[in-house]
C-alpha cells in the first residue's frame, strides 16, 4: 500500500503567516489522485483539495495545493484564525486508499 | 442539500459484532459509491471499504477482509457496515462517506458513530 507521510507533525504560526505543508508518497501516486482535507476537533474532516491541487467547492483561495508523483504540498498563503486545525493527505488513486498522519496548525 | 445521518453511539464487548448504519439524502443514493472510514482516538484515519449500492458489490481493504460486510437497502437510502470479533483496537469513530464512482475522495461525511470495544 501507499504510504503519506506528512511534515512538519506540528507547526507553530501566527495568524497572517504562511504555511506550507508537505505529504510524502512512498511510490508514485496515479494521475496525482491526492486530498487535503482539513480537521477541527469533534468534527469530521473538510475537503479541501483534490486532484493535487483543484479546490474543493466554497473553500477559499488562500488554499492551494500542489505536486505530482510522490511529493505535494498544501499552502494556506495568509493564516486566519480559523484555519489553526490538522490538515491530512489522502491518494485515491491506488487501493487501499491510504491517509497521511496529519500535520497540526498552532497558534504561535 | 447532501446529508448523511449515522446511527448512535454504540459499546460492545471484545468478540461481539456492531452494525452502523447511514441514512443519506439529498442526492441519488445509487449513483455514487459508499465508503466507510474510520479513526481511532488520537489517530489518523484508515479507509475500510466502499459498497457500490447501485447493485451492491463491494470493495473490502484487505486488513478488514473476513471481519466486515457492508450492505445497502435503497428503498430507505441507507447503508450499513458491521464489523464482527470486535477488539480493542477497533474503538473508533466510524465514518460513512460517498464518493464519485471514478475519484474516490469524499466531500462530504456523516456525522460519524463512536464505537467503544470494552470488556
């Protein structure tokens, strides 16, 4: 199976600063068939990115996503308050499909 | 809108079976595939299986193969997952969510059901 590692685990920002987020594939992910989704405690995940780098309906431009083959990254270009939470990868483009760790997103 | 209400939570002692199941509406119940995706207290999320409700095949990560079967009733738009010989390990908080037939990633999850295996 397909392995995502994501880094850093944790980061510690304030808001308005930029954060960058890598996912790691141990092969090749097909047709760059990778998700983001962002996760708040108590609730369930939110998707933000597919494809690599395509938004998800309603999600703002600060998000982007972006990479191919086995390494892509998420940037959120300007932090707001609400966007301090875990962010996970995910590949659907070979099964089992498989999910990255997470890296969290403090406040500094 | 799309919304996918879960049944409640459920706790069960090590051995025995517990069946979830996820009430959808607002889009074609048949026309996109159901997964179920779980994630233990503190832990990533681990992807169990999708069934097709359109004609009811499935599609099982070998992990769970043997222990979990996911089935459907389209004359109420619900799908249902029961795993069986249940652990510890298995305390979680399950996730039933649909998917394109062809890009398999989710934009939108039921509420989720916490499962708790405890003896």
């Amino acid at each position: 199976e397909i392995v995502l590692t994501q880094s850093p685990g944790t980061v510690s920002l304030s808001p308005g600063e930029r954060a960058t987020l890598s996912c790691r594939a141990s092969q090749s992910v097909s047709s760059s068939d990778l998700a983001w989704y962002q996760q708040k405690p108590g609730q369930a995940p939110r998707l933000l990115i597919y494809g690599a780098s395509s938004r998800a309906a309603g999600v703002p431009d600060r998000f982007s996503g972006s990479g191919s083959g086995t390494d892509f990254s998420l940037t959120i270009s300007r932090l707001e308050p609400e966007d301090f939470a875990v962010y996970y990868c995910q590949q659907y483009g070979t099964s089992p499909l498989t999910f990255g760790g997470g890296t969290k997103v403090e406040i500094k | 809108q799309v919304q996918l209400v879960q049944s409640g939570a459920e706790v069960k002692k090590p051995g025995a079976s517990v069946k979830v199941s996820c009430k959808a509406s607002g889009y074609t119940f048949t026309g996109y595939y159901m997964h179920w995706v779980r994630q233990a207290p503190g832990q990533g999320h681990e992807w169990m299986g999708f069934i097709n409700p359109k004609n009811g095949v499935t599609d099982y990560a070998q992990k769970f193969q043997g222990r979990v079967t996911m089935t459907r009733d389209t004359s109420i738009s619900t799908a249902y997952m029961e795993l069986s010989r249940l652990r510890s390990d298995d305390t979680a908080v399950y996730y039933c969510v649909p998917s394109g037939n062809w890009a398999y990633y989710f934009d939108y999850w039921g509420q989720g059901t916490l499962v708790t295996v405890s003896s």
